[in-house]
C-alpha cells in the first residue's frame, strides 16, 4: 500500500494518510525499514503492509516510496 506521512510525535511513532480511508494509520519507528524515523518528514509519501495488533490495524515494513 502507498500513504503519506501525517504526523510524527517526539516519541517514535506517528500516523499516515492513506487515500480513500477516513482513518490514519498508526506507525512506529521500529516499523521503519531503510530509513530512519528522523529522515521521515511530514509529507513523505510510504509504502507499507497493512498489519494488525491488538489496537487493531497498522503500517508495518514502512520504506520510503
């Protein structure tokens, strides 16, 4: 899947937009591969896999687009 970065927080995670979806998707710093959490910026586009966890659905394998 293909979102963009929305916000990021000063605690390692953050939400990404996903065109078509009404809710953002939540994302973590350790979710992140190739890039570091301090390279991303607000904006960014992403591809990602949809996983779930007990909060239910989120970005998973997040590398720059």
């Amino acid at each position: 899947m293909t979102g963009t970065i929305k916000t990021k927080t000063d605690k390692g995670f953050g939400f990404i937009a996903v065109e078509g979806q009404e809710k953002d998707l939540f994302f973590h710093s350790s979710d992140l591969k190739g890039v570091s959490f301090e390279q991303l910026q607000e904006g960014d586009t992403v591809t990602f896999d949809l996983t779930q966890n007990e909060k239910g659905p989120r970005a998973g394998n997040v590398t720059p687009a």
